[in-house]
C-alpha cells in the first residue's frame, strides 16, 4: 500500500542536493569535471541482487553525478541555445512529478489540463499569433516542427481530395518542401520522419536570411502541394527570414507556412525586439522552446498551428476506451490531438507557473535582458584586440572569431579548461567560430564581465597562433 511517509527521506535528500547545486552555480567550474566513460563504474557494474533505501539510492545518485554535471543553469553557460530554470517553473515540475498527470485528456486530468490551457493563451496573446490557434505542448523544438509540418502535409494533400489517414503516402501527390539554405538541420530531421524527403534550400543572405526574390523564384518553377519554411532566430547570426515578403511570395502558390522559432519566436513577447518577428503572425504553424527563452525545465516544446482541424486530424487517434473532448475540432480539444504523444507529464504546468510568476512586463524584461547581454558581450569581445564578431547582432546570438581556424579552436579550448564560461564552437561560412548564446534568465551584468576577462586571458594566451 502507499505510504505516504516513505517518500519522506528521499524526498529531502533529494532537495537538499538540489539545493547546494544551485548554491554552488555563480562560482562552480562551468563544464562538467568527468567524461561519461569515467563515470561508468560509479553507475555501472552488475546489477546488484539487493536493493538501496530510497534515501540512500537519492545520496548515491548525486554524489557520482556531481563531477559530470554541465552547469547549464550559470548565467556563464552560453552553449548552443539552452536556458536556466526560473524558480517558480522548477518548483512547478517538482509538483507536476510529484501529481503524476498522464496529460492526455481533458475529462481525466482537469486540473494541469486547465492550466496548460491558460498557458496556451498567453503563449498567442504574447506572441501575437492567432488567438483561435491550437498550442499543443511537446518534448522540444524538434517534435513541435514535426507536428506543425505534419498538420501541413494532412492540409495540403487534402487540398487535392488525398484523404492521407486512410491512404497514406504510396502513390500520392509529391509535396514539395522549401526552406533556407541555412536552416536547423532538425527541420530536415521532421521531414524525413514525415516521408517527405530532402527538403529544396533556397539561397540566402550573408546573415542566413531567406531571399524573398530567391523563393518566389523557386516556387515558380514548380507546383503542386507546396511547404514553405521559414526561420525565427539562424542558429549562427540570430537572423530572422523577412516574413512579409516571404509568405507573400508563398500565398501566391497557396503554399502551407510553418515557422521554426526555437528561440526567435519569443522576441515577439518583448517591445525592444517585436520588431524582428513582424508580418510572422500571418504563417499558418510555428515551433518554438519555452525551455529555451522563456527558461522552464526539459522537456518542454510548443506547437501553434492556426488550422485546428489539419493538426488535430494529422496527430489525434479516436479509440472506444478513451473519454473525448465533447466539443470537438470547433472546442479547445484534449491535448493528445496536438502532439505526437499520448501519454505525457503535463510539461505546460511549469509554463503556466513561469508567465504567471513573470506577467507580460517580466517576460518582456527577459527577452530584452536576453537580447541586451548578447549586445554587450558582442561590443565587449569585440573590442578586444584579434577579436571579430562575424554577425549582426540582432537578438541573442553571437558569432566570434578570433583569426585563423586554429587561434579560434585554441581559444574555444583555453575557455573549456578555464571553466569560468562556456562557449560551443561550431563552423560558419567555412569558418571555426564560437557562439555565444544567451538564453539564461540570471544573466547579468557580472556575468558579462566575468566572461569578457576569461575571453581575454583566452586570447592572451593563445598569442602567435
């Protein structure tokens, strides 16, 4: 039988390390100490035939995690696009592990599936897309493109009487699939889940925006079924597509457009860079993060799509065991019609608790904190002697070089081992580069010069490569 006290022990052991690893994030070493093959005899070997108690198992865990743990939660960490963990969202999934919701419908779980749905309104009242959308909340970025590109598919096969749920791909029309040159290649990964094959790249600008002269010259020279993607946020300059020109070059060939927004939907939600995601309200599905910009826990991706019936009728199943939503395609829905996912944690849940510990003034103030530091660092760094920002910094993307390929690996190095930042190395326009990405909440204005001194020494160091 359950016993309530039973998860008493683990359950303080649990917040205690919880605790000292939060305390130890402004002055820890950034990277992770170990390699995961160093690690494997801590949480390896044979299976033993006795068990651990709870408590002991939670001591056990955190003590041979500690060494391999990445503080991605610093305000020092600006590696790919990852974000910290705003405390109400993370006591919020404490919650939502301890409720254990299976959040799939409406009828079984009212309570999470209330507030995911609040979430979902402020998510298109702050984002200003469609206020009769859906929002579907699913494990990242990655899965919320592949469900608004699989609303596309079921639209505009249906468009030409292709019912695809009962007669599948084999044999139908083939839609043609058009997106930057400089896409996230996780765009390419949905499609090839979709069957829709390699998508074709469409020339871009210097920063990676879409040619908007380029795309309405691709689309002329085919037809039939059309998907026109279209990108918020290059994950190099922090570039945004011209969407006014783009989805009106796409509207010409009645073309489905889905917008990939990681990270760069959300400057919508700020007054200081609203200004960046104009004319994107008129596409027809975008993806974005909240575990990115808006700082929830993992996992945690949204899926907007404006034609409730296409996504509803390319992701949702109908079983007799299953209690529906009565209102149907024209109601608010159960959340599994949104997202490729039956049974899920309610992962919106720490969403709702983010936007309503922050209101629209606070989520506006860390969309422009997040843009702002990325500015400063830029101006920072690049005013150090041998150092180069390669991008327009727009958002919160900043792209470096320091020289050759080599001083600029030797550089990205120098700061690993340092560990008072983190930096990812990546290549762009045949180049090493390292990126910085700032999407942590607790960032400031100490972290900035802390990070511009490690870069310093970093080049100090590296002289004469």
């Amino acid at each position: 039988m359950l016993r309530p006290e039973d998860y008493a022990a683990p359950l303080d052991r649990a917040a205690g390390h919880a605790r000292r690893w939060l305390e130890s994030l402004p002055s820890r070493h950034v990277g992770p100490l170990t390699t995961a093959d160093e690690l494997a005899e801590a949480f390896g070997g044979e299976l033993p035939d006795a068990g651990l108690a709870p408590a002991d198992t939670v001591d056990l865990l955190a003590s041979a995690a500690e060494p391999g743990l990445m503080a991605m939660a610093s305000g020092r960490f600006y590696g790919w696009v990852i974000g910290g963990t705003l405390p109400a969202a993370m006591a919020a999934d404490w919650l939502v592990t301890a409720w254990d919701q299976n959040t799939g419908l409406r009828f079984a779980t009212p309570a999470v599936v209330a507030a995911e749905e609040a979430a979902g309104r402020w998510i298109l009242d702050l984002l200003r897309l469609p206020p009769t959308a859906d929002v579907g909340f699913a494990t990242g970025a990655s899965m919320a493109n592949f469900s608004g590109l699989a609303a596309a598919r079921w639209r505009v096969l249906e468009r030409l009487g292709w019912d695809l749920n009962e007669r599948g791909l084999a044999g139908a029309p083939r839609i043609r699939v058009l997106l930057g040159a400089e896409r996230h290649d996780t765009i390419d990964m949905a499609l090839r889940m979709l069957g829709l094959g390699a998508p074709q790249a469409v020339p871009v600008d210097g920063q990676g925006r879409i040619r908007p002269d380029a795309l309405a010259a691709a689309l002329e020279q085919g037809a039939g079924p059309t998907i026109v993607c279209l990108q918020a946020g290059n994950i190099h300059s922090g570039a945004f597509d011209p969407f006014p020109e783009a989805i009106a070059a796409a509207r010409e060939h009645s073309a489905w457009v889905h917008v990939d927004g990681a990270f760069g939907l959300w400057a919508a939600a700020s007054e200081s860079t609203r200004h960046l995601m104009a004319g994107a309200e008129d596409a027809d599905s975008w993806g974005t993060d909240a575990h990115k910009n808006l700082n929830v826990p993992y996992d945690c991706g949204i899926v907007v799509c404006r034609d409730v019936v296409a996504l509803r009728h390319a992701l949702g199943l109908h079983a007799d065991y299953l209690v529906l939503d009565a209102h149907g395609d024209h109601g608010p829905g159960d959340p599994f019609e949104k997202v490729p996912e039956l049974s899920r944690r309610a992962r919106g849940v720490p969403v709702w608790a983010a936007l309503r510990s922050l209101g629209r003034t606070g989520v506006d103030s860390l969309v422009a904190g997040l843009a702002g530091h990325a500015a400063q660092l830029a101006r920072r760094i690049g005013e150090l002697p041998g150092a180069e920002v390669l991008n327009d910094v727009v958002f919160s993307q900043v792209t470096l070089a320091f020289g050759s390929d080599e001083r600029t690996r030797a550089v990205a190095d120098c700061l690993a081992k340092d560990g008072r930042v983190w930096m990812s190395g990546s290549r762009w326009h045949d180049r090493a580069v390292l990126r910085i990405s700032v999407a942590n909440w607790s960032s400031d204005d100490q972290d900035v010069e802390v990070s511009v001194s490690a870069v310093r020494e970093a080049l100090e160091a590296t002289r004469g490569l």
